[in-house]
C-alpha cells in the first residue's frame, strides 16, 4: 500500500523513523529506507504521512 519513497537527498537525520506508527522506516546503506510491504500512509493512525510532516529536507515524495 506504501506510495511513498525517501530520496536519495535525505540527509541520514532520523527524525521519519520514530514518526512512523506501524515500523515501516528503517535505516538503510546510505538514506532511510520505507518498507512497502508495512506501510499504511499513516491511514487510521494520523490525517496525514508523519514522516512527511516532519522531513526537514521534503525528500518523502510520492513513488512512481
């Protein structure tokens, strides 16, 4: 269900991973990564993405 992907921009900061209420960001070889297969968009948790919220660099972006 996951629609959304950490570019390759994100600065390493860490500030997604605790936002995320299902588990689904993880940090990865060189950005954080979102697991697909866990992610819910925040649906039933929250109105909006948390980890969009409160990405400095807004390099949580829609995936294609």
């Amino acid at each position: 269900m996951a629609m959304k992907i950490i570019a390759e921009d994100c600065i390493n900061c860490g500030a997604c991973e605790p936002e995320c209420p299902v588990g689904a960001i993880s940090e990865g070889e060189d950005t954080y990564v979102i697991d697909e297969s866990l992610c819910v968009e925040c649906e039933g948790y929250y109105d909006s993405p948390q980890c969009v919220e409160v990405c400095p660099v807004d390099c949580i972006v829609k995936a294609d």
